[in-house]
C-alpha cells in the first residue's frame, strides 16, 4: 500500500507541474497577443497623424491671351520700277545692285547731244512764236485805229466821206483773230519747248526715293529705248507681311496693335511688328480679312523675300479666374481641383473654359483668394492633412 500511494502522489505531481505549464503558456500567449494588438494600435496612430507635402497659390483674377501664328513672305514697303523716258546712248553707269542711293540719284548718265538739239530748236520755235504774237498786236492796235478814224467818217452827219464797203473793211481789219492765232501759237510752241526742257532733265534717268538699288540691266555704252526697264529701287527701312485672320478674331485687332515676329533666316529672337491697317472686309475667296504688318527694318539686316512667322497675341479671358492647367484632375464624372482649408485638403468641382497649354479658365467652382494646391494634388484625397509650402 506504501508503494501504491507513493505512485499516485507521484503522478498527481506531474499532473500539477502540466496544468502549471499549460497556464504559464496560456498567460504567454495572451500577453504577445495584447502586445501586438498594442503595437498595432501605435501603428494605426501613426498612419492616421501621416500629412502630404504640397505646395499652393492664392486664386486671384486675371486675364488670359493665346496666341495664333501666321506665315508669310516679307516685302519692302516702297518698290519704284525705273523705265527709261529718253532713247540714247549711256555713258555711265555709277551705280550697281546692293548700292545705296539718295532720292535724285542719279542711275545712268545719257549722251544729251540729240536731246540738247531738240531743246534748242524748241526754244527757237517759241521765240519765233513770240515775235509774231507781238507783230500780230501791234498790227492789231493800228488796224483799231484806222477804224475808228473810219467809223468817225462814216457816221458824220456832214454826209459819208466813207463808203459802207470801206466801213466794213476797217471793221474786218480791226478784228482780234490774227491776234488770237498768234497767242495760241506762242502756247503749242511753249508747250514744246517744256516738253523739250523736261526731256532734257530727264536724259539722265534719277531715283525719285531713298533706297537700295535691288536690280539693275543696263550697262555703259548700250543705247536704250523710251520706256525700256532700266532698275528697281526699293526701301528697306521697313517691311511688311500681309496675312489674313478668321472672322472670330478680326474684331480683336486695330491699327498700331503690336505683334511679335520671327525671321528663322536672321535669329531666333522676337521681331517687334505693328498691324498698319485691317481690312474692313473679308476677301471674296477665302472668306478672310487681309491684315497688313509692318516691321521697323533701318538695319537693313531682314531682306524681301524672306520668310516670316506673325504671332498675334487675342485675348481670350479679362479679369476671370486662371489657374494652372496642372493643378486640375480629370475624374470620371467631371474636373476637380484641391484647396487648402485649415491644413485640410478640400475637393472642388471645376468647370472649365478655355485653355492655352499653360494656364485654363475656370468658369465656375472657385474664388478669389481659395489656397489652390498646384504640387502634390495626385497624392492627396479629400481630408488628407497637408504641409503647406514647406510649413509643419
């Protein structure tokens, strides 16, 4: 019996020892669980207190332009084609294409013999003309004389000392028709004599503007025709292009507008151009109105010819809200935009209106002086805590 409660008091020990173990496991157990459930808490704290980094700007008003580009070739504002007035051989040409020539520069000089011949025989012609128109009156004066000493005779009450045929001969005589002729061939013959004075002026063919000899087909010793092309003169101090604009935009422009203009062949920079007039009405054809832009050129640097691309600057927006194009978010049901509130992201339906690739107008969802997200709005949801600027 000794040895048989001796066993059972063993084994009830083992048992004890198991059933202290089991718990010490449990009480294990339970104390990693609370302590996960703990840490898991600390990290969900965390998460919660996490901001986003974003950057905004105030919403204020103002205007929005976009700007259309148009191509042209440029022309010189003056072009003066030269003919020749006067036949004859050139003795000198002092001139040649690329020169610079004063207004009255000459551009040939002419053999004048045959044009100094005419001039002198004109002159002749009128001086003789003159001679007869003074001889014409001076007959004239006596022929009027003669009458009236007739016409004294014959109306004399004592009786006629003249007959009526001797009357009427001194009336004839006394007349003003030779004087008449005289004076219109004094005038054919002055009118001949300008023609020859001018001709002889003309002899050596002058520029009549400021400018740049742009072509030239005559040389020393060849004889030329009336009327044959001789040279081109043309004023570079400024060019112009012409364009043509659509209906929409022709009211936005005025005489004296300003406008940029590049000439890829001189520099990449920014030409400054001015609009000289716009056509009232729109070409038949293309249904477009012509407008004319002039380019300051005393340089000389833009030649004709050359091409040119006009920007014109239309205003599309005055003083409406425009915010960076980059700071709307495009979702399924419409565009939003983020604010700030508070250090609170806000979302705020947008809608649009016109867009230059930079900045949009917004028509409607925001206000002046809203603190408008612009960096950082692709990570942030409505009510995600923000640092503003840099700020904490």
């Amino acid at each position: 019996m000794g040895l048989e409660n001796e066993i059972m008091r063993l084994n009830g020990g083992i048992i004890m020892r198991k059933q202290i173990a089991v718990l010490a496991i449990s009480a294990l157990v339970i104390g990693s669980l609370a302590g996960c459930s703990q840490a898991d808490a600390k990290q969900s704290t965390q998460i919660e207190k996490k901001v986003q980094a974003v950057q905004t700007v105030k919403v204020e008003k103002s205007n929005l332009d976009r700007t259309l580009s148009y191509s042209g070739v440029l022309s010189p504002t003056n072009i003066v084609h030269l003919a020749s007035t006067v036949p004859g051989e050139i003795l000198d040409v002092p001139v040649r294409v690329g020169d610079e020539i004063g207004e009255d520069g000459k551009i040939y000089t002419l053999n004048k013999e045959n044009v100094e011949r005419s001039y002198r025989n004109a002159q002749l012609s009128y001086e003789a003309a003159s001679h007869q128109l003074n001889a014409s009156q001076d007959q004239h004066a006596l022929a009027v004389k003669s009458f009236e000493r007739t016409k004294a005779l014959y109306e004399s009450p004592n009786g006629a000392a003249v007959s009526k045929s001797q009357y009427e001969q001194a009336e004839l005589g006394a007349n003003t028709a030779s004087v008449e002729g005289a004076k219109v061939q004094v005038a054919q013959a002055k009118i001949g004599l300008d023609q020859a004075l001018d001709q002889l002026n003309d002899a050596d063919l002058k520029s009549p503007i400021t400018g740049v000899i742009s072509a030239l087909n005559i040389e020393a010793g060849q004889s030329i025709g009336a009327g044959q092309h001789i040279a081109d003169v043309i004023n570079m101090d400024e060019v112009y292009v012409d364009i043509q604009v659509a209906e929409n935009i022709i009211n936005s422009l005025k005489a004296g507008d300003h406008v940029s203009a590049k000439v890829p062949a001189i520099s990449s920079e920014d030409f400054i151009g001015s609009i000289e007039w716009v056509s009232p009405a729109a070409d038949l054809q293309t249904r477009l109105f012509p407008v004319r832009v002039l380019i300051d050129n005393a340089d000389h640097i833009i030649k004709p010819g050359m091409f040119v691309n006009v920007g014109l600057d239309i205003s599309e927006a005055t003083d409406s809200i425009v915010i960076p194009s980059t700071s709307i978010l495009d979702r399924t049901d419409g565009k939003i935009v983020y604010v700030n509130e508070d250090g609170t992201a806000v979302e705020k339906y947008v809608t649009t209106g016109f867009d230059n690739g930079e900045m949009t107008v917004i028509l409607d969802g925001l206000e002046p002086g809203d603190d408008l997200i612009v960096e950082g709005q692709q990570f942030i949801e409505a009510g995600t805590s923000l640092k503003v600027n840099g700020g904490e």
